[in-house]
C-alpha cells in the first residue's frame, strides 16, 4: 500500500464539499480553519489532497452549530407559548 498522498483536483473537492468555486477560495484565504490549501502538479494544475479536505469537512460538520436569528425567534415564540400537550 503506498503512503503517498491521494491527489483531487477542483471539480472533486466541490462534489465532495458541495461548495462554489468562488466560496472554496474564500474559504482558503480564511485566518481560523481555513480551507486546506492547493499544490502544484503541472504548470498550470493545482490539486488538494483528499485526506485534507475530508478531515476540514468533518471539523465543520462536528462544529457548533450557530444559531441564526431567525431561528433564534422561532425558538423564543415556541417557548412563550410554553409546552405542547396532548389532549387527545
């Protein structure tokens, strides 16, 4: 079994991350977990190495999750409306 690297090139890491190409690139240019950088493999050829890309999409999916305003209020108006019971 070799130990080098698996190479994946543009296309793969936006079926697998589901991402757009202009967000990828932001992504990489982010200070805190920023996306895994690209390499040279041609003049002109970049690629990612899969096992980088796997592990930075499972840090997101195991990150907190932020709550958005709008769930935020949802969450405020069922809790006004205080516990649901079951009346039948």
């Amino acid at each position: 079994m070799s130990s080098d690297p698996q190479l994946i090139r543009r296309a793969d890491v936006l079926r697998i991350t589901g991402l757009k190409k202009s967000t990828l690139y932001e992504l990489m240019r982010l200070d805190i977990d920023p996306f895994p950088p690209n390499y040279p493999i041609s003049e002109r050829g970049r690629a990612w190495i899969k096992a980088e890309v796997i592990d930075w999409c499972e840090r997101r999916r195991k990150a907190e999750r932020k709550v958005t305003s709008i769930e935020k209020t949802v969450q405020l108006r069922l809790a006004e409306r205080g516990p649901i019971v079951n009346r039948g």
